[in-house]
C-alpha cells in the first residue's frame, strides 16, 4: 500500500523510533510501513492518521483507483 508516513515524519523531524514509540509499534514495524513492504493493519493507520492529525485517506493509499472508480459506477 502506498503512504506519505515517511514524508510526513520527517517533516516534522521525527526519527523512525519517536514515531513508533508515539504509536506503539516496533521501529522495524515503521520502516516496513514507509518501505512499503507491509500495510499496517486498520487501527495502526488510525493510530498514525491520528498522530499526524489527518484522515487516514490522506496517508494511505492503493494504487489501484480505476478499480474503487469501477466499482462505484456500477
């Protein structure tokens, strides 16, 4: 899943650690997230959405918008 988690944290100078102490997860949990390896489950990207004062929208994103487009004009 695509995300802006890296450009968001590091506009506000947060190292990898601030982060995931601020929202209970591993460091390893954040980098897998930014490196986009993993996709945080739905209450972890609430609990970043949250920390960044953001709806989860806005952070975390599939890059397959023809297929919600698609299925919405049906």
């Amino acid at each position: 899943m695509r995300n802006i988690v890296r450009k968001l944290r590091r506009d506000m100078n947060l190292s990898q650690q601030e982060l995931a102490d601020a929202v209970g997860v591993s460091r390893q949990t954040i980098i897998e997230i930014e490196k986009e390896k993993s996709d945080p489950s739905g209450s972890l990207m609430l609990k970043i959405s949250n920390f960044f004062g953001k709806d989860p929208r806005e952070i975390f994103f599939t890059d397959d918008v023809n297929f919600v487009q698609q299925k919405g004009t049906d």
